[in-house]
C-alpha cells in the first residue's frame, strides 16, 4: 500500500477528505443513479432508452442552511 500511495499522491487528498466527508446513515437517505441503461419499445415499435434514478422521500441536506 505504502508503494501505490506513493505513486499516486492524490490519495492523501481524498484520504483528508474522507476523515471528515458527512456520510449518511444508511442507504435509505442516499440518492443513487444506475449505470445500466435499458431500452423500452412501444406498440409503435419506437424505442426509449433510460436510465433508473431513485431519490429519497425526504432528502436531507448535508449543508444545514438549505435543510
């Protein structure tokens, strides 16, 4: 590990960045956004591609003055 830390120094970057990155919880509270994508045909054999994205009903912000 210390060999590859060396050879890419922007991991001490994101390591500063995790040891204070306000995770959630629970997945629960998460958005998330698939990377698959899927094709829909209709009766008129005209396709729609699209992409899953599920929010959370109640979607709590990590920056308390926009809460």
């Amino acid at each position: 590990m210390k060999k590859f830390a060396a050879a890419h120094l922007e991991i001490g970057a994101f390591g500063k960045w995790a040891g204070s990155a306000p995770f959630t919880g629970s997945y629960a509270e998460e958005q998330f956004n698939s990377l698959n994508s899927f094709v829909f045909t209709n009766a008129q054999i005209q396709d729609q591609t699209v992409r899953w994205s599920f929010v959370p009903a109640e979607i709590r912000s990590i920056f308390p003055q926009i809460n």
